[in-house]
C-alpha cells in the first residue's frame, strides 16, 4: 500500500513538473495538480490514475491547438489556459474525492461516477477548445439566439460534437483499462462517458448562460467572465449570482455528468 502511494506521488510529480515547465499549470495549478494526481492514483489505482491522465494532457494538448485563432474567444473567458489551482480543483477535486472513498467503501459505483466526472470535465475542455473554432456563430443555448464566439452558454454543433466525443474517448477508456482487470464493462463505461460528458457539458453550458456571474466591459461593449478585461479596465456584473464563477460551474456540471453516468449503469444494465 505504501509503496502504490509512493509511486502516485512521484507519477504526479512528475505530470505536474511538466505541465509547469511547459507552461499549462500556473505554480498553484502545479501544487493542486500535485495533490489531485496523488490522491487519485494513490487511493483509486493506476487505472483512476491514467484516466485522470488522460484527460490532462488531452486538455493541455487542446489548450495550444490554434492558440491565435482562439485569442479573440479567450477574452471573454475567467483564465486563460495555464489553469490555476482553482481550475485544477474544479476539474480534478471531485474525482479526487470519488477516489477516496472508493477506497474506504469500495463498490463498483464509484467508477462509473469518476467516469461521468471525468468524461464531463473532458467534453466541456475539449468543446471549448475546439468549438471555439466553429465557423458558424455559437447560439444561446437557451433562446438559440445567435451570439459571440466564447459567449456563456452558446452552444454549436461543432463543439456539442467534440463533447460527446471527448466523453466517449473517457468512457471506452475506462472499460478497455478494466479489461486488464479482468471485468468487461466496456460498452457500460463507454456509454456512461458519452452521455454523462455530454449531459454534464449541456448542463456547463445551461448555467453558463443562466446564473454564473458575468460581467461588461464599457470600453470594449463586451461581454465576459473577467472582472479586469484583457484592455485592463474594470468590469461591472451584468448578470447572474455573484459568488458562481466558471470554476465552481465547472464543478457542478460535473457532479451532474457523474450522477447521469452512475444512473446509466444503475438502470441500464
């Protein structure tokens, strides 16, 4: 046991080394990352542990893809892609959490939940790191009004696509990893990854366009998540609650894509 702890801390020092080194983690990103690596594969195993893997450097690949086709779109969002601590725990603290407590009442359950967890954090970073190349305008999700590339809420079926596939490419990950283990759960987990990415995803985007504080900049007359605007002038809220900001969105949707995955598997098979 301690030795599996031991080699979870110097897996997850190294990943977060790197993704500090090479700029995707901020040094708070690279300590949360730390933590979450540890706690990850040290208590839910090197199957957890590759999953969680899977999904960071997947994001941290995606988040330098078309860097400049993407700036205008970055303006409008909280952070800019070298995710801090705040980002890291909205997207890895969860599943984190989930592998605790799969091992102090161990039940297969908490798989199919890290999946959804997981497979929603992936949909929702890869649909924002690619949808934002879309050549058609996002639309509202709520009204399907057409709005500005990076808007909360705006939806297109480019990046709805990618969502249902990021949770896929999670799901069929998990089930072919249990294969060594010598269960067959593949199309469970795969289904469970498709639906409760996009699922936890649409449910990003619903809050995003709803209640997550958004704020206006009078000087560019845009929209965004930033309190400071890229030009450096001071936003005033426009809608929303205050204390919502992106990364505790982020973490709602994905307890949500977890929960639809955990149902998936309770009812379907």
């Amino acid at each position: 046991m301690i030795t599996d702890f031991v080699i979870a801390l110097l897996i997850s020092l190294l990943i977060a080394g790197l993704a500090y080194w090479r700029g995707s983690l901020s040094k708070s990103g690279a300590m949360g990352a730390l933590l979450i690596g540890f706690l990850t594969f040290g208590f839910g195993g090197w199957v957890w542990g590759v999953i969680l893997g899977l999904f960071f450097v997947s994001s941290s690949l995606l988040s330098h893809f078309k860097e400049d086709e993407k700036r205008t779109a970055a303006e409008k969002f909280e952070k800019g892609h070298r995710r801090d601590a705040g980002q890291v725990f909205a997207n890895g603290g969860l599943g984190a959490l989930l592998a605790v407590f799969s091992a102090l009442f161990p039940s297969p359950l908490w798989l199919f939940l890290f999946v959804g967890v997981m497979a929603t954090v992936t949909a929702d970073t890869w649909a924002t790191e690619l949808g934002t190349l879309s050549k058609t305008p996002p639309r509202l999700i709520t009204t399907g009004r057409a709005v500005d590339v990076g808007t909360s809420g705006g939806v297109s079926w480019l990046g709805t696509a990618v969502s249902l596939v990021g949770g896929l490419v999670i799901g069929l990950a998990a089930g072919l990893l249990q294969l060594t283990q010598g269960e067959n759960m593949v199309a469970q987990a795969a289904l469970a990854g498709a639906l409760g990415g996009l699922l936890g995803s649409l449910t990003d985007s619903l809050l995003g366009a709803t209640v997550q504080q958004i704020y206006y900049c009078d000087t560019c007359q845009k929209d965004t998540e930033r309190k400071i605007h890229t030009c450096g002038t001071e936003t005033r809220p426009l809608r929303g609650w205050y204390w919502l900001n992106n990364d505790l969105v982020n973490l709602i949707s994905s307890a949500a894509g977890g929960i639809v995955a955990a149902l998936i598997t309770t009812l379907l098979f």
